[in-house]
C-alpha cells in the first residue's frame, strides 16, 4: 500500500527530488548523509529517506555568504 507522502501538510522529497532542488546530483545528497554537513533528513524504514522543504531552505541558508572569506572562517 503506498501511502501519501505529505506528513501533517508537509511535502516530502526523495532523494532524487532534493538533489534537484538543491541543484547537486543524488549522489552527493547520499555522501553528506554518510558524512554529515547535509541537510536534515527523515529515514523511514530501513530504506526510505525523505527530505522536507522546510529542512532543504535553512541548509540553503545556513550555507549562504557574502564573501568567500566569510565562508572559509567557517570551516
């Protein structure tokens, strides 16, 4: 049975969904899973990974600079 992929009115993406949103390949979602620094995501399951737009705009804005200098202080 497939359920509906809205949790309490939240849209969520799959992997290949956020990767789009994001601009970067599915790929590199899947790296920063297993290395940290992404995005937060939900796991469902053993397999089921989703993304919410609300989670993938703050990383969009945790990551958000106005120079290069300001971003490498940051690492």
């Amino acid at each position: 049975m497939m359920t509906d992929p809205k949790v309490m009115g939240e849209c969520l993406f799959d992997t290949k969904q956020a990767a789009a949103f994001l601009n970067v390949s599915p790929r590199t979602l899947e790296d920063w899973r297993w290395r940290g620094g992404g995005p937060l995501f939900r796991k469902l399951g053993q397999r089921l990974v989703r993304y919410s737009r609300d989670d993938l705009s703050a990383f969009i804005a945790r990551n958000t600079y106005a120079n290069t200098g300001m971003a490498q202080s940051e690492r």
